[in-house]
C-alpha cells in the first residue's frame, strides 16, 4: 500500500486536527512530543505520514502532489488559488474576513475613489475591490500587524481576517464590510483524490460524521 | 555589462539524457498514432486572436500571448491545439464528410502566472478524429489516450470519463437560476460533495431531481456508477448519456483497455468546447492530468464547417516527470561512439567513421590534441553519453574502449588502410 501523506498548517490548525483525527482511530504519536526536531510523523500501521507547514504552503504541496491532503484555512486557499479539490468544511477555527478601518472611513468604501488598501491577502482584497465592488484602490501588501496600518495612515482601511474583533476594538477600528466566512477546511489533491479514491473518501466520510457530532 | 544568459519564467532549456528521453517518448507515441492510421497536421505557433476567442470557449482571453502585427491585428501564441486544428480542417477540408484522422506534436504557450513553477511553454502531442460522430470513435480515442499511457511504460494509471450531458441535462430540467449553476459548478470542480448537498437541498426540488443532483459528486468508478447513474434519472438526454458510456465500455473490451477506464459524472473541463464524453488520465508523480480529452460536436461549425470531433492531447513534459518520479526506465542508452584519432590519421578515422555510420552507428570524430590525455577523453565521453571509444593511436594500435566497463580490446583496421 502507498503512504498517504497530510500536510498540516503549524500551530493550533494541526492541534485541532490531530484531535479530530485521534478520535476517528489515526494517531501520531510521535508528533505529540514537543521536543522532536523530526519534520516527518509516519504511521506505519495505517501507512500514513504527517507533516506541517506554513500555511500558504500547504495548499502548493498538495497541488504538487507532495502531500496528498492538507488542512489549511479557507483564507490561505483563497489567497493561494491553486488546483485543488476543497473536499470539507472542517468547522473550526472560525472567522470572517473583513474590510476594517476607522469609522470615518466608511465614506471611502461608498464613493468608490481610489484608497489605500494594506493587507496580507493582496489576491482576496484584489478580487474583492476590483470585482466584486469594482472600485479601483492602492493594495499594500503587509506581513503583519496590520492593524498598525490605517492608525499610523498607511492606508484607509485594511482587509484582515476578524475572530472576534477586540484587537480592533482596541485600536479604535472596527469591521466596515464582510468578505467572507472562514474556517479550516481539507484539501486533496486531484491525481490522489482518484488514485487512492476508496481510502481518501472513507476518511472524508469519517471525518464528516465527526464534524457533524461535534 | 552583465549578460543575461538564464531564461525567463516558465520556459526552459532541455538538453542530454533528458532531450533523448523526451525525443524516444515523442517517437514512440507518434508510432502508436501512426499505428491508427493517424496522419500528421502542423499548424502555425501563431494564429489571429478569433481562433481562441471567448465563443470557442478555450483558454481566458488573460492566459494567452498577445501582440500586434504590423496591420494591427491581434494575434496570439497557441495556448491549445483543438481550435487551430478546428480551423485548419474548416479551411482545407470543408468539403470532405468522410472520416479525418489527425495527429499533432508542438508547443504551446499559456501565460499562467499564478501557478508558479508551471511551465508557460510546453509540449503537446494529441489527435482528433473528425467527422464521426459514433460511439466507435469515442471508444478508439479512449484506446488510444490508455495505449498512449502504456506505450510510456505507465503501469498505475488511470483514465476517468464523463458525460458532459448528464449533468447539464439535469441542471436543465431542475431549471436552476444561472447564479446557482455557476455555484455547483464551483463546488463541483472542487468535489465538495457536501456542498453540493447543502446547495441542492436548498432548491427545493422534485425528489427524485434533488436526489440525482445531490448524488453527482459520489457517480465515481469502475462500471458500477453506470448502473447507478442510470436509476438515478428519468430524464431522456441523461439516460442516453449513460447508455452511450456503456457502449464505450463494451467495446473497450475488444481492446483490452477496460480495466484502465473508469467514470465519473462530475468531471467539468475549464474548455467549454465538449459536448459529448470528456475524460482525463492520471498517474502518480504529477499533481495534474496527463492526457486530456473530450468530443466537442460543436467546435467546427464556429469556423464554417459542420462536423462532428473527439480528440485528445498528451502532456509531453508531465508524463516525463510522472515516468521520471515514478522511477521509471525510458530504454536511452549511451551508444554514441568517439572516434579518438592524431591528426596524422584523419584520412584513416574519417574513412571508419563513415564506414560505421553507413552501418547506422552513432559516431563522432574527435581529433586528439597534445597537452591531452586518453583519461581526459574518457572523462569528456562520460560528461557527454558516450558509449566508447575507437582509439586510434597508431595505424597498427587500434583500441575499442568500453566507457561504462573500461574495458578495452584491440581492434583490425586494415581493410580501411
């Protein structure tokens, strides 16, 4: 039998999910150990490897090929746009992604004049300025904190993803327009999606049960 | 000034062990078409931007290569080779109702920049067989895209197929608002089937319709699905997409070629020129299909002539890096042949080389120059898929020299004396 391989997104993605996946009988307990400075899990009763990655990785090692399936934020799928099947909804880590800014900068968002835009997803808040509200704006591409941007006047606003919005609250910001809901979601590649369809779609199926119970 | 001798993006230098394997994959596919009676087509790199306009329903118009010639036309790279053969055929066989069995080889050019890492040229080999619109054909093209994989050495492959009119039928007779068409597909193209569910659970539909419908995403492998589909509908145009499958199936039972097919009913290609069976073949190694195809009825009347056409094309470089992967051998040996003479024997060496050509024999004259020696010619035949090498160090003292077992024997040169 082949190996499977998942690609998890470092951090409280992959904690989740190893969660869900203990609870329909795969484990990994090798990567429970927060010491090891291995960068590959393998399972070998169930022939199955595990490994994590930054999440806007994810999604290019499993349209590669190199990973079979992956678990990463429906934000990182949008902004990455790659070949791949989105196959669930996993339900957790939920949250929006949100045009923020000062109050004041409402006015901005109605007329349609050329703004400033600072965010880490240039590719969502392109598509959503240009194609969905077809107004025409400056996109800065930050790496983090973008809150900072429109305090220290970078930009008018920011497109960022929004959990339950008190890092807002307390810079004096707060949600201007909703993009879209987020949350973790399982993605497969293709080639494998057909190739190992009988295993890939009994862990889909499992994994949707336990979705629907939690 | 600093030269810039690297090449842009997405285009590459092939060349060595990794140009004779891509050459002998080509020849031997070209054979297997040839074999079917398939007789070659070469159409130009560049055609005018109406050949892949929206209608046709290729590539988005933002994928491709565009410049201006000098009477201002618009003209493009090839980013697809169905529409130009389209045209092609429309042009110089507009007359001919019999059947046309065409097969091409060439690049092609798709400006795709959010794929990084993906090639913008590459090369395609594939064939169209025009002008018949039968299950026969359908079944011919399908033999031919799984002998295609074989003939590469593929083992573990498979080549899935679909029925473009299963699904569309259906989606007529639920009368679906475009919007929420547009929403399955985009579901459907990513295989969420619990969002399909969601979304047709939704709609309100007749029973028997939602269930249909909701199914579509699971109508997946071997024969089995067939039967499945067909109880699913009541719907005319559905059934008969089946019952065309099953026919395909039957008859690629005479080919031996069954137990590589299987079906899936929620296959959607981004080329909205297919009307009839589309499929898809896929192997380990490569994250995308190798072999992609379909029947597109309608294609040809968009440039004049009203014919029915299947077709399919292979991914060249793909199934390289799937053979590659998969560790596969592709049978390329070093065979060349270094004949190493002083200058004071060309007459000699330019008399057996060509001798040994005439005998087919790939052979290469390399004149043995002071300050060198016969180790920095054994090391440069290595570097460079040498076989061995004929040294001709005097008239008498002539040696054959195996450069993967460094062994060497003396060799009789007097009939060329």
């Amino acid at each position: 039998m082949r190996y499977l391989t998942f690609a998890l997104t470092k951090g409280r993605l992959a904690f989740k999910t190893l969660e869900l996946l203990e609870q329909i009988g795969i484990t990994c307990e090798e990567m429970k150990d927060k010491d090891t400075r291995k960068l590959i899990f393998v399972n070998e009763e169930l022939k199955l490897k595990f490994f994590l990655a930054k999440g806007p990785d994810v999604p290019t090692y499993v349209e590669y090929g190199a990973a079979d399936i992956g678990i990463v934020g429906k934000d990182t799928i949008m902004e990455e746009g790659r070949k791949l099947y989105e196959v669930l909804d996993l339900g957790f880590g939920r949250c929006r992604m949100c045009v923020c800014g000062p109050a004041s900068a409402k006015v901005y968002l109605r007329n349609n004049q050329l703004i400033r835009v600072a965010t880490k997803y240039p590719h969502i808040a392109k598509d959503y300025f240009y194609n969905q509200k077809n107004q025409t704006v400056e996109l800065i591409k930050l790496n983090g904190s973008i809150e900072l941007a429109p305090i220290v006047g970078l930009s008018e606003v920011i497109v960022d993803i929004v959990e339950t919005g008190s890092t807002l609250r307390e810079n004096g910001l707060e949600v201007l327009e909703t993009i879209c809901p987020l949350s973790a979601r399982m993605v497969v590649n293709p080639v494998s999606m057909r190739m190992e369809n009988e295993r890939i779609t009994d862990l889909i199926q499992k994994m949707k049960a336990l979705v629907e119970k939690n | 000034m600093k030269r810039l001798i690297h090449t842009p993006e997405g285009v590459r230098d092939i060349m060595a062990v990794e140009c004779d394997k891509k050459r002998y994959l080509e020849h031997k596919i070209d054979k297997l078409f040839r074999s079917y009676g398939y007789q070659s087509i070469q159409t130009p790199s560049m055609e005018f931007f109406d050949v892949f306009a929206k209608e046709v329903g290729s590539i988005p118009s933002r994928e491709l290569y565009k410049f201006i010639d000098r009477e201002g036309n618009t003209l493009v790279l090839r980013p697809d080779f169905t529409p130009s053969i389209a045209r092609a055929v429309a042009m110089y066989f507009n007359q001919e109702d019999m059947p046309l069995r065409l097969s091409y080889r060439g690049s092609v050019f798709q400006n795709n920049t959010s794929y990084q890492g993906r090639l913008k040229e590459s090369t395609q080999m594939g064939v169209e067989f025009i002008n018949d619109g039968s299950v026969e054909a359908d079944a011919e093209i399908i033999a031919l895209a799984v002998q295609t994989m074989q003939r590469a050495g593929i083992k573990d492959f498979q080549v899935n197929v679909g029925e473009v009119n299963y699904f569309q039928s259906l989606v007529e007779e639920a009368q679906l608002d475009e919007e929420i068409i547009t929403e399955l597909k985009q579901l459907l193209d990513i295989k969420n089937l619990f969002g399909v569910q969601e979304l047709i659970e939704k709609q309100n539909l007749r029973k028997d319709l939602e269930k249909a419908l909701a199914q579509i995403p699971s109508l997946f492998g071997n024969a089995d699905v067939l039967d499945t589909a067909y109880s699913l509908t009541q719907n005319e145009r559905a059934k008969n997409a089946v019952l065309r499958l099953k026919k395909i199936y039957e008859l690629l039972k005479f080919y031996g070629c069954e137990k590589y097919v299987t079906f899936d009913f929620s296959m959607l290609s981004k080329y909205s020129y297919y009307t009839g069976i589309i499929f898809q073949g896929y192997t380990y190694g490569t994250g995308d299909a190798v072999i992609k195809g379909g029947r597109y009825d309608g294609l040809l009347e968009k440039f004049g002539k009203k014919a029915e056409a299947i077709g399919f094309v292979t991914e060249v470089d793909s199934l390289l890096n799937a053979i590659e992967r998969q560790k596969l051998q592709l049978p390329v040996k070093d065979i060349k042949t270094m004949v190493l003479y002083p200058a004071s024997l060309e007459g000699l060496a330019i008399r057996f080389a060509a001798d040994h050509r005439a005998q087919r024999m790939e052979v290469a004259c390399v004149r043995f120059e002071a300050g060198h020696v016969l180790d920095d010619y054994s090391e440069y035949g290595k570097r460079n898929q040498f076989g061995g090498i004929i040294y001709f160090r005097s008239e008498k003292e002539v040696y054959a020299i195996n450069l993967s077992t460094g062994e060497t024997e003396s060799v009789d040169v007097s009939r060329y004396l």
